[in-house]
C-alpha cells in the first residue's frame, strides 16, 4: 500500500529526512514514532503529494507519489497536524465542500457517515470556528475519512483532545485500520503501544528502529528504574543502598530524592524499603520510572554505537 | 472544470458573508448614485439652454476607476488566507491542480463583481428613461464589455499576487501599487518620450480602454491584450504554489 525507497528531503541546506525506506501492508497500521522534527510530518506530505522529495521514490496505493500525483490524492484520507478549517463555515458545508472537491457521489450520505463516525452529528450546522478543539480535530479527522480512503494519514491525530475522545479516535483508527491502511505520527509511546501493529522510530530523518511495540518496548527495557524519597537528607542512605547486589547507578537527585535502576530479573525495592527503614530513615515514597521517550532515543542511540563494532 | 466551479462556489458564498464585500457593494452603487444624480440633475437644468445628453460612460468610467482600488481588496485574501489558515495543505492534498484551484480562486471573485456590475445596469435603465430618444445601446454595451474585461485582469493580477503572500494586508498593497502601476505610471514615459514610446502606451492598461471600449469601438487587439493579462494573473499563481511545494 505504501512503498518508500531512498526519500530524502532537503530543505534549504538542512535535511529533513534521510534516505528513509519503508513499507506499509493493507490492513496495518504503522506508528511514526519520533521527537518535534525527526522528520515525520515532512514524510506524511511527500506521501500525501503536498510537497515532492529532493530524492528518492515512493508510490502509495500503487500510484507514484510523483508521476501520478493526482491518483494518489484521490485515494489517501490526510489529517495535518494544524487541522485545516474554514472557521466561517459549518462543519456540514466544509465537509460537502471537500466531498464536492472529491467528486464524491452521494455527497450528503459520505458527509454523515463521516460526521456519525467522529460522533459529531449533532454539531454539524455549527460554526467550525466555534468548535473546541478536540471537536475541530475530530472534523478535521472526518474530513480525512470523508471518501472511505485506500490510506489514511494522520499526522498527530490524538493531539488536543481529552482523555475520553483519545480513547473514541483510537478505538476509530484502530477499526479503520483492520481493512486499510494507516500510517500515523505521535510523539505518545502509549499510543504507539495501544495502536500500531508496526512502530518506526525515526529521529534526526533517519530510522534508528522499527518493529513491533512489543519487541520494541522487549529490547529497550533493559533496565528497571526507581525513585526513593526520604524525609530528611538522603546523602547518608546512599552508601549503604550501593551494597545491594543487582542495584545499579544508585545517585542523589537535585530534589533530595534517590534513583537508582536494577535489573527486571532481580527487583531490588523490597530490599532497598527495608536498609532505608532499618537505618532510621522515614520512608517516604518509592516508585518506579518510566522510560521518557528522550530516554528511549538515547537508549536506542547507545544500542546503536556499541551495535556496530559487532556488525562490520 | 468540475473542482474549478467548487471553488469558485465556495468563494462566491463567501463573499457574501464578509463586511469587505458589502462596504465595496454599499460604496460602488452610493457613489454611482451620487455621479449619476449629480449629473441627469445637472443636464436637465443645462438643458433648458439647449445643454447636453448624459451618456453612460458616466457610470462605466467610475466604475473602472473604483474597481481598480476595490479589486485589491476583492483578492486579497483569496490564496493568502489559505496560506495563513493552514487550509493550503487541504487543498494541495486534495485531488485538485494548482491551475484549478487559482481558476477557481479568480471566477468566484469574477462572479462577485459580474453581481455588482449587474447591479449597475440599473443607471442605464434610468438613464433611457430619462432620456429622449433613449441611450445608445450598442454604445453602453461595449462600455460594459470594457469593464468585464478589465476587471478580469484586475482580478487575474489580484490573484497571481495573492498566492505570494500569507498576509492579506501585504497582499493589499502590492495589489494597488501594481495595479496603479500599470493603469497610470506604466504610460507616463510615452507622453515623454513622444514617437518611441509606442511599447508604454500599449503596456498601459488605460489605454485598451478608454481609446477604444469607452469609445464604443471594440477591437480585437484589446480583448486580447487583457485576456492575456489575466491569464498571466493565474499564471503567475499557479506558478507560485507550484513553487512553494519546492521550497
């Protein structure tokens, strides 16, 4: 469904995207996993035919992204990451102005299949421009929808909305995506997670990893990380916290509280609550860390370096 | 043809709900009004002395001249709000051609000037009848067709200006400033210049109109020369969107 070989985009001398090469199958949805400029809206409008690559070649829908540049738009669904709206215009006039745009037949059908799946019927003869913005997201979600597209692109889709619609448009995608083909962008590892049957991270332009969110999340989780807090000043604890076998990196943090990480082979907490209690200290708190999605880059360009020795 | 007559739906509604709009359409038939009343007034009185007859250049001069300050502001926002909005990455990605969506862009501002032109016609009417024997038809029609065409390449030129910019205003004065360029200053070296100066007085936009159509002599030569410059509006337009998906 999408093909991508070699794209490479140059803007000015900086270079947005890296000789990127991908595949997306009908029926899977592909997550775009990265940091504010890594490069993944720059890849969604080459694909969407909004702007041409420096280089490269990619064909969606079994169109060349270039040659049939008309044939690809007619059959991809594109929700920027600035939803694009005419705030003077009703929800129901912008969508019957796209599907006119379209050539769709049945206008007016398409129109509230689109509104019904985004659940925004009943808002449909109101002013776009009065909408909140999770409901300017969702018609601007429905205007991607609008012609029952071969591809759906979706830039951002769950950004700005509360947690009750996150779930909705995720549960959406997640059914369109059964059938078509999705290819959407977040910079949310939950949602990567929860949606994709493929993750692609991408930073700096270049693809640092790609494969399941399950093996992905399997290779990244090297290591466990906690954080300890204790009234009083933790300096003294940390000594004795160092003794444990299996704790690792154990530091002082500038806030007063202790990090330390350990192996998900041997969870050293317990062990780590009862030398803070024993010693007299008031336990305070103790919980994990998650992984931040900066933290997962570094691992990943750690991974990366120590990688390569090996492989030439 | 089909996305051009879209857009130029879309912008035609649009027009109607925009206070530009009507301020243009309230102040071009007030000051038609005054002009005109001023005028048949001052025949009928002039005439009691055996004083002229009021034609109808009266009304298609005036409003040559208002277009050409009011057609900046007719295409101001036409490509460059797209821009401002983000609404330009919706209609690149839709299945639609650059020269369609500045096609369209232009005749639904072209549609809304033909309403107002249309609107005039209700001076001429006056005028036959306050007139014996009555105007002279061909003579008002050829001044009409002098408008229309150019409006059309106010509106072509407004158009092609438009997509360089996001911000209307700017887009505003490049429009006038270009605009009055070529109607006024583009012709004052042919004055100067006397014999040798042939290639101003024909790139002056003036000139197609009132040496000819205002005249009630309609020549092919002019037709072209402002369809031509029309089509070089959407040209440019179409060229400048082209480019920004380079950029």
């Amino acid at each position: 469904m999408i093909q991508v070989s070699g794209l490479t985009k140059d803007y000015g001398a900086r270079r947005a995207i890296d000789n990127l090469t991908f595949e997306a199958k009908q029926g899977e949805i592909l997550g775009f996993l990265g940091p504010n400029g890594a490069g993944k809206t720059t890849t969604m409008r080459i694909l969407t035919g909004y702007m041409p690559p420096t280089r490269g070649e990619a064909s969606v829908a079994g169109f060349d992204i270039i040659s049939e540049s008309l044939e690809v738009r007619k059959r991809v669904g594109y929700l920027p990451e600035t939803v694009p709206l005419y705030p003077d215009m009703t929800a129901f006039d912008y969508l019957m102005y796209m599907a006119q745009l379209r050539h769709l037949e049945n206008a007016e059908d398409c129109v509230d299949d689109a509104l019904e799946m985004v659940g925004m019927e009943e808002r449909a003869d109101g002013l776009v421009g009065k909408l909140s913005k999770g409901m300017k997201q969702r018609i601007g979600l429905a205007q991607a929808l609008l012609h029952k597209p071969e591809v759906l692109i979706l830039d951002e889709p769950s950004i700005g909305l509360d947690p009750g619609q996150v779930v909705e448009v995720r549960k959406l995608i997640k059914n369109i995506g059964q059938e078509r083909t999705v290819l959407l962008s977040t910079h949310v590892l939950p949602e990567a997670q929860q949606l994709c049957d493929r993750v692609m991270i991408i930073n700096k332009g270049q693809i640092v990893a790609e494969d399941t969110p399950g093996n992905l999340q399997a290779r990244l989780v090297g290591a466990e990380r906690a954080s300890l807090r204790v009234r009083g000043k933790a300096d003294k604890l940390l000594p004795k916290i160092q003794q444990i076998k299996g704790l690792e990196n154990a530091s002082l943090d500038s806030d007063g509280s202790l990090q330390f990480h350990f192996s998900p082979k041997k969870d050293v907490r317990p062990e780590v609550a009862k030398i803070a209690v024993n010693a007299g200290f008031d336990l305070l708190e103790l919980k994990a860390v998650g992984m931040s999605l900066e933290e997962i880059f570094l691992e990943l360009t750690r991974e990366e370096k120590t990688a390569e020795p090996e492989s030439e | 043809m089909r996305n051009i007559w879209t857009i130029a739906r879309r912008e035609y509604d649009l027009y109607f709900i925009s206070p530009i709009a009507y301020i243009i359409l309230f102040t071009m038939m007030l000051v038609l009004g005054i002009i005109f009343g001023v005028n048949v007034l001052g025949a009928s009185q002039a005439g009691v002395f055996g004083g002229y007859v009021p034609d109808t250049t009266m009304i298609t001069n005036s409003m040559v001249f208002m277009f050409l300050l009011s057609a900046p502001a007719i295409t101001m926002r036409l490509l460059a709000d797209e821009q401002r909005m983000g609404t330009m990455e919706l209609l690149l990605t839709a299945p639609v051609r650059d020269v369609e969506l500045v096609l369209g862009k232009w005749l639904g501002a072209f549609m809304f000037i033909l309403t107002l032109i249309v609107m005039t016609l209700v001076f001429p009417l006056m005028l036959n009848q306050f007139t014996v024997p009555g105007i002279d038809w061909k003579f008002m029609l050829s001044g009409y067709l002098g408008v229309l065409l150019v409006v059309s390449a106010f509106l072509g030129i407004g158009v092609g200006i438009s997509s360089m910019f996001s911000n209307q205003i700017a887009a505003f004065f490049t429009t006038l400033i270009v605009l009055v360029l070529l109607w006024w200053l583009i012709g004052a070296p042919a004055n100067l210049l006397g014999k040798g100066g042939e290639l101003f007085d024909y790139l002056s936009m003036q000139t197609h109109y009132y040496d000819s159509m205002a005249q009630g002599k309609i020549f092919l030569e002019d037709i072209i020369y402002y369809l031509s410059l029309t089509s070089l509006g959407i040209f440019i337009g179409t060229i400048s969107i082209e480019l920004r998906r380079w950029r």
